[in-house]
C-alpha cells in the first residue's frame, strides 16, 4: 500500500490543503508534503491523527487497499534538474515491473549516463530530436519516433534540437 498517495488522495478529496490538513494533526506542512511523497514515514499515533482528520480510521484506510490503475498529474512526481526535468508517471513504479517516465530535455542537455543492467528500455519521442546513445552507437531520433532495446551497454540520450525535447522513456525493470 502507498500510504503518501492515498493520504493525498483522501486530502484531495476532501479539498484540504497541506497546510490545513498539518494543521488539523499539530503537524508541519513540511511532514505532510515528505509523507505524501513517501519520503518520510508515520508512526501508528500519527497516522491515525491523520485518518481521523480526513474523515476516516486505520481500519477504513487499510481496508480499501485496492489496486491504484489511474495516476492523475497531481500524484506525478517531479525532478529538475539544470537542463532536464523528469516526471515520473506511475507513483513508486520503481517496485513494478516497469518505469515509465517523461523526459524534458532543455537544447544540448542530456540524461546521465546508464550503465549497463539487466532488461530493456522503450522511448517515444514527443516532441524535439534526441540522440540516442547506446554504447559506441549513436542514433538520431525525431518527433514520433520510438526506441527500444536491450540495456546492456551503456546507454543516455541528448537532446541535439534547437528546442525542448520531451519523451517518454519505460525502463524494466525500473531503473531511475
């Protein structure tokens, strides 16, 4: 169970914010925000301050512990870097099977280095032109253009347009 997200999706769907909700439970935003981003855990006696504040217990928050299969924006997680900002699409993907992410790339900028690994990569490109590099092979690619292979050389991906590059890239197992 990804106790973060659903915290977030009860306190969504109660229309609260994250300084409300810390409010409510003697909390800081700061906490609120680390838990809902799994960055942090609570114990027992917060956790059901917690709960209780959005309108439920520990039973009903742990009863309905059904699979999550649509993950809206606000559940994305984002990292920026100088020239790179990447979403992760699917909340804690890196337990599943697969880990889809999109990709902003500013011009000349460029993913780190992925060493080789056991499973495979996918990519789409969305928009801009991307150079695929995959040990000493170099590989143009464009807007709707796609990738896929094995990744076991080395891997990365530069963005040698003139404007952002986005795309979509699914690594499995996950590897981000």
């Amino acid at each position: 169970m990804q106790i973060g997200s659903k915290i977030k999706r009860l306190r969504l769907k109660r229309n609260l914010t994250q300084e409300e909700l810390a409010d409510r439970c003697e909390l800081s935003k700061g906490f609120i925000s680390q838990l809902e981003n799994d960055l942090t855990s609570p114990s027992i006696e917060t956790l059901d301050d917690i709960v209780q504040a959005l309108g439920t217990s520990l039973k009903q928050f742990f009863a309905d512990d059904d699979e999550q299969i649509v993950f809206r924006a606000e559940d994305h997680f984002v990292k920026e870097y100088d020239d790179c900002t990447i979403r992760w699409l699917v909340t804690n993907s890196q337990k599943n099977e697969m880990e889809p992410i999109l990709v902003t790339l500013s011009p000349g900028g460029e993913t780190d280095d992925d060493m080789p690994h056991e499973g495979e990569e996918f990519g789409y490109v969305i928009s801009g032109s991307v150079l695929l590099i995959i040990g000493d092979k170099e590989i143009d690619c464009k807007e709707g253009d796609s990738f896929y292979f094995t990744a076991d050389k080395a891997h990365n991906i530069k963005n040698v347009s003139e404007r952002d590059a986005v795309f979509i890239w699914v690594s499995s197992p996950p590897n981000f």
